[in-house]
C-alpha cells in the first residue's frame, strides 16, 4: 500500500507563509513527515533566499550588460569588489536581508552559511571572468546572466550539494530541461491567473529534502533575447521565444537536502 502513497507533499508559499498540502491518506504517512513545522519552514527560507541570491547576481550581470559589451575599453572595472558591492544592494532591496551584518541577523546558522558560500562563489566567477569580460575589440562576449547563472550554480552544488539550476519549459540549453517536478511549477506559473513571484516548494515526505521552485519574469532586458519576433536570431544566435513583458519567463530551482 504504501508505495502508491504520494512520496512528496505540496507546499506553498502564501503571503510569505509556507502551506502544505496534506497529501490523501497523510494519516497513514505521517510517520515520514516527523520534522517539526518550524525546521520546514527554516529550510524554506534557506531555499527562497539562495535563489533570490542567485537571481540578483543575475540581475547585476544584467545591469552591466552594455558595459560589459564595450568593444572601445578593455578594463570594465567590473571587479569581484564592484560586483559584490551591487549584489548586496540588490539582495538588500529584494530580500530585506543585508549580508554585510550577517553575523548580527537572526537566520539559523546554515543558512548563514550557504548564503555566505554563494556570495563567494558568485565572486570567484566574476573573478575568473576578468580577462573575458576585459577583452578590448570585441563586443558581445557571451557573458550574460544565463551564463554567469550556470556557472555559479555548477560550483555552488560541487561545494554545497545544495542544487540550484535555471529552468524553463522550452530551455535553450538542454542542461536546464525541466524535470516532472520542475514542469508542474513551471506550467503553474505560466497561467496568467497564477500569484505574481509565489515560490512553490515541497518537502519529500520522508524530510530529506526541500525542493523549491522561485519564478522569473521578463523584464526589458530579457526581451532583447527573449522578446519577439519569435523565431528570430538574438545576439546569441537562438531564436527569441515572443515573451512579452511581465511574462513568465522561467524560473530557479533549488534542491537542498535537510541533513546537510
Ligand atoms: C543577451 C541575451 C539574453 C538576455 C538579455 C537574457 N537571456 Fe536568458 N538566456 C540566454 C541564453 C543564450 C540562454 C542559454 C544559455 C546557455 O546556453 O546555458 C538563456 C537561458 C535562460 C534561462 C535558462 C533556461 C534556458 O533557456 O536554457 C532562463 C530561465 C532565462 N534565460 C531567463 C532570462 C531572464 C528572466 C532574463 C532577463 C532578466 C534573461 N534570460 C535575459 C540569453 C539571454
């Protein structure tokens, strides 16, 4: 019998409130759903905040993106310390949380810990970036937020075992195809009567992990790449996708383990 109960249960993220949908027959299997409300919804914050994180280095790529793709000056200036001073800006102003006075800031310790390893991880791409992004003559470089996104997140899951991945229904790269749970957030989202930024997040029934799903949508920005008219080459050379502003324009997913 109980191989046919749900293995996960669903949970969402209402009004920064974490609602989990009690699975049928949850009486039968609550012996796997033993971890105490307040460690779900610790480890939730944990996943919302990593992607936050992720998403606002992606954004401060972003913000530099004409800069970056100056073919007239060689130095951009754009060093690890530029870079991380703006992605604390940006985390600041997104998630309330100013990772400057991290110490003082009441967040469990591993939570600390991990956001602290991506501040760094994020750095040392920006670092090893320098003489790419530094090339004089050339314009577009290939370092946009996708790329800068990928690479970040590869290093965060080989140090952390936390996975973080760039997803959407119809990927570019094949690397970021979405998985059965991934495509179920990600279909939810792309309704247009679906809450704006509502993470969905779920823990497996037996606690062992916190799967977690953080929207994205298209900005201005995206639209150059992204935008319309569909079919045609970007400055990449994919064909756009037609999204239009606003549009749901994938997401991040975060897959962090509860014992780590
Ligand atoms: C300069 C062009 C460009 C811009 C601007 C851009 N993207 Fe992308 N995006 C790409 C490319 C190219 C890829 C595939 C990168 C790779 O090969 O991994 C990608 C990948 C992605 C992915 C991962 C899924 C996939 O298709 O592989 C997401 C999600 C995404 N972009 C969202 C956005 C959002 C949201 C914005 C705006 C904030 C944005 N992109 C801005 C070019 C762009």
């Amino acid at each position: 019998m109980r191989r046919h109960l749900p293995r996960m249960m669903a949970c969402l993220t209402v009004g920064g409130w974490l609602v989990c949908a009690v699975p049928a027959l949850s009486a039968e299997s609550s012996e796997h759903s033993a971890m105490p409300f307040h460690t779900i919804l610790e480890t939730e914050q944990t996943a919302r905040l990593l992607a936050i994180l992720l998403d606002s280095g992606r954004a401060v790529v972003n913000d530099n993106q004409t800069l970056l793709d100056d073919p007239s000056r060689a130095e951009k200036g754009f060093t690890p310390e530029v870079f991380e001073r703006q992605l604390l800006d940006m985390f600041r102003g997104r998630a309330g949380i100013d990772l400057q006075d991290i110490e003082t800031i009441t967040l469990p310790q591993r939570s600390k810990r991990l956001l602290k390893e991506l501040v760094g991880v994020s750095k040392g791409v920006i670092e090893e970036s320098q003489r790419e992004v530094n090339r004089q003559g050339t314009g577009f470089k290939g370092f946009i937020p996708a790329v800068f996104g990928s690479r970040v997140a590869t290093r965060f899951t080989a140090k952390t075992g936390v996975r973080l991945k760039q997803t959407a229904l119809t990927p570019r790269n094949p690397a970021n195809r979405p998985d059965l749970y991934e495509q179920t957030a990600l279909e939810a989202f792309a309704d247009s009567a679906y809450p704006r930024e509502k993470v969905i997040s779920e823990m497996a029934s037996n606690s062992s992990a916190l799967r977690l799903m953080f929207p994205l949508y298209a900005t201005r920005h995206c639209l150059d790449c992204h935008g319309g008219p569909k079919g045609s080459l970007d400055r990449t050379g994919y064909p756009r996708e037609g999204l239009v502003l606003g549009q749901s324009a994938g997401a991040i997913s975060v897959l962090l383990p509860v014992t780590k």
